[in-house]
C-alpha cells in the first residue's frame, strides 16, 4: 500500500493501514512533514512508532531500491505492519516508481490540493494500469468525472493486455513495464508477476472520497439533540441514535439492533470517557443479547430507523412568502392597516351615499388619490367621509415610500450576508467554514436547523454557500471581545469549532461556556493526547453540558483505509472516541459467513449482519453506471436465514473486526 499526503490524514491512514490491518506501507510526504508525531492507532505507543519511523527513514535512505522493488530481496524481506517513509517535494513520475507505485497494490492520493491528487492519480495509472486508486477530491462533480475516467482507462488496458497475452509471440512484458522489477530475475519471476497482475485486474478500481463528506454527518450529528447519527451515502441513510440507560424496572428498547454499549465512566467527571484508558468501562462495539442484558446503568446505541434519502424536490415560494421577504413585519402591518381603513372608508360611504358596494369603493379610492371632485353641496356625512379619505391618502404616502426603499435595500443586500435576527434562540454556532465546515453547513440544513456561521476570513469557501442559503454569518476573530455575542451565543443551542486551529477551537469554547455554561459544544481537535485532556476537563468543570471532541482525520481514516482494500466502506458512525464501521461485503469467499446462518455469522465485538441486499450484480453494475441508488436491502432478516455465496450483505464492524474478516485475503491467497 502506498499512502501520499500533505496532512493529517496520511500519516492517520498509514497507521491505521499498519496498526488495524497490518498491511506494508509506504508513505510519501513533503520534507517539511516528515517530523510530525503519527497517530497512535489501537494500544501502540508514540515511543515504538517513533522507533519504526526513523528506522524506516534509515532505511529509505541507504537502500531504498531494495525496499521498493517487489520482485527483489528487499521487498521480501518487508514483514506485516513495516512502513517506508519516501521524502518528496514534489509528487511527480520518478518519486511514485520510487515509492513502488507500478508493483504496488493500492495508492492512496490524499493532498489537500485537489489538482495534485488528479495529476498523480493520472500518472499512477499510466505507470500501473492495474492499481486500486482512492483519491480525495473535495469537488464531487469533477470527482464522478475522473473516477469515470480512470476506470476506463483501466478497463481499456486491461482489455489490451488480454489481448497480448491470447497473442501468439507476445512478449512475457510490455515495454516498460516491470523493467525494475524483473530486470535481474528470470522468466518464471516475469511470469509469475504477469499472472498475479491479471489476478488483481478487477480490483483496479477508483474511488473518490471526501473527507469533509465522511466526517460532516457525524460532526452535525454530534451537536443536535434528538438528531441521530447517521451515515448517508448512494440514497442510504444508516440511523443510530443515544439513548439514556433505561430507570428501575425498565427494558431498553433495542430499535432493530444494539450496536453499542456507551462508556460506563459516562457520569463519572475523571473518567476517561471512550478512550483506551478506560478499559473494560470503556464502550462495548457490537455486544451480545447477554452483555446488553447485563450492562445496567449504561446508555446504548441502537439502529433505531432505516430509510431511502433520495433528493427531495424545493417546494416553490408562494405570493406571501415572497412579500414578507421582500418588505418587512412592521411595514406589512401599515399596509393592512391602510386597507382595513379604506373597506371601512368604503362601507362608510355606501350607507351613507347609498351607493352600489363597487361605485363606493371607487368613489373612496378617487377620495384617497385626492382626483375626485370637492363634495360641495353634498350631506355632511359624505364631506366627512372625503376628509377622512383624504386623511389615509396621505398616510399612504410615507407607506409606500418606504416600501420602495426597502425593497431597494432587499434587493441590493440579496448578495450580501445576514445579520443574525434579534429573537433568534435555539440555533447551532458554527465556528468557521472552510471545507469542513462548509459541508456540515450543509448538513444542518438539509436536516432544518438553524445556524449561524462565525468566519474571520471574508473570502472563506463556505461564504457563498451561507449567502445562497440565507444563513446568518458574524465576521470576525472568534478571539476578540463581541463576536459570540453578535452570535447571540447566549441563546444558542450547541456550538461547532471547527476551524483548522486546535487552539481557536479550545479558546473558542472555553469563551462560550463563560457566556452560557451548559452549552453543548463539539470540538475539532487532532492530537488525541490533547483531546482527552480537554475532553475530560471540559467534562469535569462543566458536568452538566455534552462535551465532545472530534478529530476529522480519525472519523475519514477507516472509510479510505477500507477503499485501499477494495471493500465499499458505506460510512461510519463515532461512539465517543471509537469508531464503528458499515461495509458493503459478498459472502462469497468468505468462510465466517458462507452456510452459516445470520445468527452464526455475528460474532460480538467485532462484525454484525445487518441487511441483504437483494439486487443482482447486473443490477449493481447498471446502478453504478446511471448513478442510480443503489442498494436494495432487506433489514428484517431473521436470524435463522442461510447466508448464501450470491448474496451481498451490510455488515457493522469493528475496525479490527472489519480487518480480520477481510483486510489479509488477497494477500493470503497471494501467499498460498
């Protein structure tokens, strides 16, 4: 596997490779990154991974051909879990055939500049048709246009080396290819590396991934009372929702399935909430009928509702919401007030006049414009009824004036940001809006909750999309004095920070939690160490508002790890600090679930069958190329139903469940 990445997430998703799979990685990064502190994934420790590091620098350095090559000794001698670090500047054709990208298995391009990971994902291509790709790209249109592209490309070398190879006289290599790597062995190595090639040709496949995507629903989810988490991807929308631990003589309600025990050091302000510290109190991913029996006292996550998100069509604005958002409540009020004059100017005048109700009116209206003629010589009552007519015509005036100058100022401001309404409460912060931020904007949204964005930079991504919405956006430093008030943070619901500083995240919460000390408040940090920290100190002075701490890279990491190995990661849902997984698998090949019955198949604590999907592959294969959803899954299986090899089913797994059930069989197979 080969990683490449500017950031965060590469070095998370090689340790997650290494630590939860145990897969070889290398890892390409710019000089400047090289000394960042890896994650910590499972229980390994800082130290040891240091210790691998810089021996795998050592490495990379003296003899970094030997390791490279995979026909070589050096590439044989790589053990499970090792990992090479490559140095580049630049990602371009000689640091990927450095880095093993025409023997590799798998490359993951995750640069924060999309451009980059096009260009590279382009020349790994052309350098091994046959590699699986996962780019993250956060434009999504441009992202379907050259995943279509690049399996294409795939697909048409593929069909080109079938053809060479049923070629009488065909070379055993193609020109250029594998050079490296078979120019010392014989013809049997080239054989045997043509033959294991054409085995992976069908996993040479594309993904398009977005980290903002994979993170954004549980980072909204995680700040909405009430609102369950969900993971929605090709019109599934997977729930889970918390629910408290249930009172004396109560039963929890399991939904359709327990997928998690919370921590037990929930209410307990110096325990290590969904940490590794926490041990056997910590959360129970995927417990049995008798674990949740016997867990009293502890909160749980169920399945509670699965549904079809398809898009929803806009319903259209009517005449009355588009004059109460052209003009507003006070200016509305006058003009009812006017016309509430001018019917009773009018009835007035025809029991007065005795006049037809339409000649009335029009006699009241030419009264009110002041183009009708003086009642000279008329009754007293209809003298009256043209002063008081004139008296509202020239109320009228003002009215209308100002009408025309606040459409004018509608019209004109239609481009520009709101200001947050004064009587605004119960709404959701959002601490800026970048690319993350952006998508949970969306996010929130789509599910009707009200939000206001906080944004110090005028030309954030985020801006245009919060304009086209009609969201409320306060500009300014989080950090100086007024802005959460401009806010109206005292009013607020919950607060998101989720800007790239840990630091003005921290200091943003801890100036909230002054002005309103329960808030619910969700942290974007990335040092897990530093997370715990706050996330139990924030828990220990404030114990009666939800504290969580949520770190981008660690909720997208198994979604791209899970593509490197060509599994279709639907999502994945956060328990406190761990992470639960939902893939798409074919039982076929797989000895844990073919013949084995539904209830047989689950094993606690690492993988649960869910659903079925019931479409045929022609069907998946004709879904994928319209874009049409997908899945047609079957929830209420019962748990004496057979598991059959054509089946495809919905598992909820572990990221070491998902990675024994799956993670080392191509390799495995290689092997044998």
């Amino acid at each position: 596997m080969v990683v490449a990445g500017d950031d965060a997430l590469a070095q998370r998703l090689a340790a997650e490779l290494r630590g939860v799979y145990g897969e070889r990685v290398t890892l390409v990064v710019p000089p400047a990154r090289s000394g960042a502190r890896p994650p910590v994934v499972g229980r390994a420790r800082a130290t040891a991974l240091l210790d691998r590091v810089s021996a795998a620098v050592n490495r990379a350095s003296g003899n970094g051909n030997g390791n490279g090559n995979g026909g070589g000794a050096g590439g044989g001698a790589e053990t499970p879990g090792s990992e090479r670090i490559v140095e580049a500047a630049e990602l371009n054709e000689h640091t990927l055939t450095y880095a093993g990208v025409d023997r590799a298995t798998a490359l993951a391009l995750v640069y924060d500049d999309d451009e980059t990971n096009i260009r590279a994902a382009l020349t790994a291509r052309r350098l091994n048709p046959r590699i699986r790709l996962v780019l993250r790209l956060y434009n999504r249109r441009l992202g379907q246009h050259i995943e279509a592209l690049l399996d294409q490309a795939s697909a048409l070398a593929a069909a080109a080396a079938s053809d060479t190879t049923a070629s009488p006289g065909t070379p055993d290599s193609a020109p250029g290819e594998g050079e490296g790597a078979n120019s010392t062995g014989s013809g049997l190595t080239s054989d045997a590396s043509r033959a294991g090639r054409n085995a992976l040709v069908y996993d040479a496949s594309t993904t398009v991934l977005s980290d903002a995507d994979t993170a954004a629903p549980a980072l909204a989810a995680t700040a909405v009372a009430g609102t369950s988490k969900v993971v929605q991807t090709d019109g599934l929308m997977l729930r889970a929702v918390e629910r408290p631990p249930p009172g004396p003589g109560e039963v929890a309600d399991p939904g359709l399935c327990t997928l998690a025990l919370l921590s037990a050091t929930t209410n307990d302000p110096a325990g290590a909430d969904g940490s590794e510290g926490s041990g056997a109190q910590g959360p129970q991913l995927l417990p049995d009928e008798r674990a949740v029996a016997a867990a009293t006292g502890r909160g749980t996550v169920v399945l509670e509702n699965v549904s079809y998100s398809g898009p929803e069509l806009g319903a259209g604005r009517g005449v009355v919401p588009w004059f109460g958002s052209l003009l507003s409540r006070r200016l509305r009020w006058s003009f009812a007030g006017l016309v509430a004059c001018v019917v009773g100017l009018a009835v007035a005048s025809m029991l007065v006049t005795g006049e037809q109700p339409l000649q009335a009116t029009y006699l009241t209206l030419l009264d009110l414009f002041a183009i009708n003629d003086p009642a000279l010589g008329q009754p007293l009552g209809r003298q009256i009824l043209q002063l008081c007519s004139g008296l509202v015509g020239l109320l009228l005036l003002p009215v209308l004036l100002a009408a025309v100058l606040e459409a004018l100022g509608t019209f004109r401001s239609g481009t520009a940001l709101r200001k947050p309404p004064r009587g605004l409460s119960g709404h959701v912060v959002l601490l800026g809006v970048g690319k993350i931020g952006t998508r949970v904007l969306a996010r929130l949204r789509e599910l009707r909750i009200p939000v206001v964005c906080v944004e110090a930079d005028p030309e954030a991504r985020g801006l245009a999309l919060a304009r086209s919405l009609r969201v409320p956006v306060v500009l300014g430093d989080v950090t100086q004095e007024g802005v959460l008030e401009a806010a109206k943070i005292h009013r607020a619901h919950a607060l998101l920070a989720l800007t790239s500083a840990d630091t003005m995240n921290l200091e943003a919460v801890l100036s909230a939690r002054t002005l309103k000390p329960d808030l619910r408040v969700v942290l974007r940090l990335y040092d897990d160490d530093f997370a715990t920290a706050v996330y139990r100190t924030l828990r220990a002075a404030h114990p009666g508002a939800l504290t969580r701490s949520r770190s981008v890279s660690h909720l997208a990491a198994p979604a791209f790890a899970g593509a490197m190995l060509g599994r279709q990661i639907l999502g994945a849902i956060p328990v406190e600090r761990r992470v639960l997984l939902f893939a798409a698998v074919d039982v076929d090949g797989h000895p844990q679930l073919e013949g084995r019955t539904v209830g047989e198949a689950f094993r606690a604590g690492s993988w649960r069958v869910l659903a079925l999907d019931t479409a045929t592959p022609e069907e998946r294969r004709a879904d994928a190329a319209s874009g049409a959803p997908g899945p047609r899954l079957v929830w209420d299986l019962p748990s004496t139903y057979v598991l059959r090899p054509e089946d495809r089913v919905v598992l909820a797994a572990t990221r070491r469940g998902l990675a024994e059930l799956l993670g080392r069989r191509p390799r495995q197979r290689a092997e044998a």
